[in-house]
C-alpha cells in the first residue's frame, strides 16, 4: 500500500507528527507503508517501529538519520506523541 491510501487521521497521526520533529522519521514511516497491506498492518507495524526505534543505540540512531542524528530525549518525546496520537485513533 501506499501512504496515499491511509486515511487523514492516520496520516496526520503517524507522518505528520514525524515531519514535524524530522524528515528522516518521516520516510522511515513512509517506507514501511510498501510493506503493508492495509491500514490495520500499518498501525500495527509503525508501533513495532516505534518500539525499535526506542531501543536502538546512537550508532544505530546515526545511520537511521543518515549521520544527522537527533538529540535521543527529542526523538523519544516525538516517539510517545505519535504512539499517543495512535491510541487516539480508536
């Protein structure tokens, strides 16, 4: 799928609120989409990305931002608004 065939709130939960903290989250996100079949997947598997993310080192961080990493506390705050934003889909 592509990230056209989400729905608005899901686009604005998930891809917006990456943009506004980095384009480099952004395509991460946008990328998994390909991977997915539908919306329901694309939750689901942005919430294991998420979880991912939160787990990785700073060298994994700094090839993730291709050399520009973010400062770790900035991009986990953006990690829990996203989660956040999800859970409010329901």
């Amino acid at each position: 799928m592509d990230t056209d065939e989400l729905s608005e709130k899901t686009y604005q939960a998930i891809l917006v609120e990456a943009e506004k903290f980095n384009h480099d989250l952004t395509l991460r996100f946008g990328v998994l989409s390909y991977q997915c079949s539908d919306e329901k997947e694309y939750i689901q598997k942005s919430i294991r990305l998420i979880n991912a993310i939160k787990k990785m080192n700073l060298a994994e961080i700094d090839d993730m931002f291709f050399g520009n990493p973010p400062n770790k506390n900035e991009l986990l705050k953006a990690l829990k608004r996203i989660v956040d934003n999800i859970k409010s889909l329901d």
